[in-house]
C-alpha cells in the first residue's frame, strides 16, 4: 500500500506534463463553486522584478553591500534571516534577542542592523529591520540559499507568484481592472510591531480559524492539535494515522516531531471559495495554510500594504485522485 506522501508524490509527478509542480493533490481537491468574484490587481509599467522559483519555492535576489544572494520569501517568518556569508559583511553589534523556535519554544537570536537590500540590484526595500543569523540546512545545500525575506521587508510592494510557470513577479503598484479572480481575501495582522503574522479567516465545518499564509511549510492546512476533537466529532475530518516527520522536509528542521494526518470530509471555506478534501495536519502548537495548499494555485497575489489576498485556482487537480481509503499510519 502506498503510503500518504508517496500518493502525493506520485500525484504530483503524474502532473508534470502541465508545467504545474506541487507538493499535494486530494481527491476533489478544488471546487469552482459560487465563488467570490473580484476586481483583480491590475499591473502597469511592468514587473519591477522577476525570475524563476528555487525549487518549488519562490525566490528574489538581493544585494547586500556589493554582494548578491537568493532569498526565499516567506510571510510566515516575521523577521529576515539570514546566513553566515550575510551576517559577516553586517558591521553592527549584535543584540540578542528571545524568540520563539518553530514548535513554539524559547530561543535566543543575534539580530544585526543590515545594510540595504536591493531587490534584483536595484530597488531598495521598503525597510531595512534588523536580520537574524540563522542557519538554513538543507535550502542552502539544495537550492544554495542564503536567507528568508520576512513579513516585515515584504511590506510596500506586491508580491505575485506565478505556481503554474513557477515564476515570482514583483510590482510596486496597480490599478483595479475589469479582469476577475475567484477568491479574494482580506489578510490580517499585517503591519504591527509584533505577531501576529500575516494571516486570513478560513472556515471549516462551522468553524473559523485564524491561519498564517505560510509560503514554506508543505501542509496544505496546520491547525492546533486542540481542534483536532471538535472537527472530528462534527465530521469534519478523518483521521489517517500519525507520522513522526521533520518540521521542514527540505532541510530536517525538528526531526522526530510528531504529527496528526487527516482527511477534510466537508468543505473548507476561504474567501467564499470552497475546496473539498484538504489535508489537514496537526501538530500542536501552529495555525497556517502552507505551501500544499498554495501551490495547487494557478497564481497567489498577495499585498501586505492594502491586506488582500487574491487566488487563480486550478481545475486539473480535478483529475488526480488519493487512495482515500487507506488508512496510512506507520
């Protein structure tokens, strides 16, 4: 029997063919059914920045003092990090700094006062907040990655990810047009001091959670384990076993976590758009949409200026079945 992530794998593989690369496909997964029509951004005088994704993962250049480096972006990271060959031509003491690790603990970091960063080489960023060193594993030995672009420094301009041509543009204003999307969202805590980071309202089986838009986690959606009940008492979700996995899969980050599978039974609601059979994974201490939900997009706009969020979903997804049934537990 194949297991949960061989399903998805093989899934995904099977859709190559459309230029469309993802992390996850459900049965149903996408549902074009009284959706929420908009006006759409409208871009003029073209893309101040694009190029290609870093695997699967949308990506910018930066220029640091002279010096180029790909970052990924990502707004469930509030603050910039970055890696040691950054840090070393940062001349400001560090301050350490107490945050939160990725399930939830306290940690210490050294924040630096950056120079400006220039997107592309040109276009200085809307701010230059203090850069964290961190190590980034495997997205530095895969993709050769040298630091995340937090919420903060993503401020001012729109971000438009292309998942269909795997492309990144970047734009720094529009127009409304007379072109539509299906789903429009307003995205919340954007802009503060402080958490939460940026995030959106999605309803399932009654119920309404808060979740962050996180652009690098590869679950579809992540809620607290503390829901897990409800939504399984209200049929919302089936359990399909649990698995010990790492935080990140591309680099290892909390190996040995233990995570709760399940299957959405009922539709799960963003921005009066409805998708069928989200997969859903808890783990106890995080709330977010990731990047298996996202990336079964044909194009996600997100602009943390004006809080919206806009979606291009993708009806092939239609087409590629989970074995459901199966109950995948190790």
């Amino acid at each position: 029997m194949l297991n949960f992530y061989m399903r998805r794998f093989m899934c995904a593989t099977a859709l190559l063919a459309t230029s469309m690369v993802s992390l996850a496909s459900e049965p149903e997964s996408l549902a074009i059914s009284s959706p929420l029509v908009s006006q759409t951004p409208a871009m003029t005088g073209g893309a101040l920045y694009q190029r290609a994704f870093c695997g699967d993962n949308p990506c910018v250049d930066l220029t640091i003092k002279g010096h180029t480096f790909t970052f990924l972006i990502n707004t469930g990271e509030y603050y910039t990090v970055a890696e040691s060959e950054v840090i070393n031509l940062l001349s400001s003491e560090p301050n350490e700094v107490d945050v939160k690790d990725f399930e939830g603990r306290p940690v210490q970091l050294s924040f630096y006062k950056p120079a400006t960063m220039r997107l592309g080489g040109t276009k200085p960023l809307r701010s230059s907040y203090p850069i964290a060193s961190k190590g980034l594993g495997g997205y530095k030995e895969n993709y050769g990655i040298s630091g995340i672009l937090g919420a903060r420094d993503l401020m001012g301009l729109i971000w438009d990810i292309d998942y269909e041509n795997q492309t990144l543009s970047v734009w720094r204003t529009f127009n409304e047009s007379k072109e539509s999307f299906p789903v429009r969202s307003a995205i919340q805590g954007v802009g503060v001091a402080s958490k939460p980071l940026p995030s959106t309202q999605v309803t399932l089986a009654g119920h309404t959670f808060i979740l962050e838009l996180e652009l690098l986690e590869p679950e579809d959606i992540q809620i607290n384990h503390n829901f897990i009940d409800i939504l399984q008492k209200a049929s919302a979700i089936e359990i399909k076993g649990s698995r010990v996995l790492g935080r990140f899969f591309e680099n290892g980050y909390k190996n040995g976590a233990l995570y709760t599978m399940s299957e959405g039974k009922q539709d799960t609601t963003l921005g009066g758009h409805n998708y069928h059979n989200i997969f859903t994974v808890s783990a106890g201490y995080d709330q977010h949409i990731g990047r298996g939900f996202f990336s079964r997009q044909k194009r996600v706009i997100m602009d943390l200026k004006s809080n919206q969020l806009w979606m291009v979903p993708n009806p092939i997804y239609h087409n590629c079945l989970a074995e459901s049934e199966d109950n995948d537990t190790d």
